[in-house]
C-alpha cells in the first residue's frame, strides 16, 4: 500500500528550477528556485570593438568612428552592468533575455559662460553569442544665446555603435 501512494506523492512535488524570469536560462515551468539561475548580464561580459554612425545633427555629415568598448558586472542589480566607452564615458544598464536598456547618464557642460546639460540615454540587443547594437542618444539642452528671452534647445543626437566581442 506505501508503493503505491509513492508515485502519488513525488508527482506533487514541485518542478525545481530558475524561476528569475530576466535570467538567461529561466524556466517557465519551475516552481521552486533551485538556485541555478544564471545571470543575462554574464553573456555580455567582456571586452569589444566597436563600430559606431552617425549622422551629425548640425552638418548632417555621415561620419563613422571605432573604438573600444569594455562590459563589466554592477552590483546595483542582478542583470546590471557598466560599459567603459574608450575610457571615458562609464554607463550603467540592464540586460533582461536579449534586451538592452541604459541608464541616463547626465554631464554639466558650460556654452558661453552658461551651463547646459548633456544627457546620454539608450537601448541595445544582444544578437548573437559575440555581437551586440546598442543604439545611444546623446541629447543637449544648450542654452539659447540668439533671440529673447533666453531659451533651452534640446539637441539629440542619435549614435548606433556595433559591438564584436574581442
């Protein structure tokens, strides 16, 4: 009678497994973590070349520019991450399955003795075990020299930087 009831009861325990849904092997099935989920950030991790177009707001020139790009883990969050571009810019961002987001990033700038704002924001994919788009806009609000009163002008200006996983 106990081998019988056996079959019963393992049928009603619960399927373990990754239950993070922003886990890169998440399990919709699982209903107990079993502690193996595995970060998406980590596919991201490393060290990449980039290719970056843009077409500049003010000539509307088409230029292209490379350089260097270097992911590395953030303890703000599971899925964080930071991106050292060329060593001068460090953003932050998250990574949930294949997306991409950035967090704003805001400098102060000064135009004709008048301080203005520089702001960075974007999104990506991530497409293929070593490649990566991230589309960033880097948006001004230059202060308004021209004209009265004085006025803010936003400038966005919209870089798609194609990263290969050196």
């Amino acid at each position: 009678m106990l081998c019988a009831a056996l079959p019963v009861m393992h049928g009603c325990l619960p399927k373990a497994g990754c239950t993070d849904h922003t886990a890169e092997n998440y399990d919709p099935e699982a209903e107990e973590w079993d502690g193996s989920c595995i970060p998406s950030r980590d596919k991201l991790i490393g060290d990449y070349t980039y290719t970056c177009l843009w077409t500049d707001v003010f000539t509307e020139d088409d230029s292209i520019s490379f350089g260097s790009i270097q992911i590395t883990e953030s303890s703000d969050a599971n899925n964080a991450f930071l991106l050292n571009m060329d060593g001068e810019y460090v953003l932050g961002g998250v990574i949930a399955a294949n997306d991409i987001v950035m967090d704003p990033y805001s400098e102060e700038w000064t135009y004709f003795f008048m301080p203005y704002t520089r702001t960075f924001t974007g999104q990506g994919e991530w497409l293929t075990s070593d490649t990566v788009d991230v589309a960033l806009t880097l948006t001004t609000r230059r202060p308004q020299i021209e004209g009265t009163p004085a006025a803010i002008v936003l400038y966005p200006q919209n870089y798609n930087y194609y990263l290969s996983k050196q």
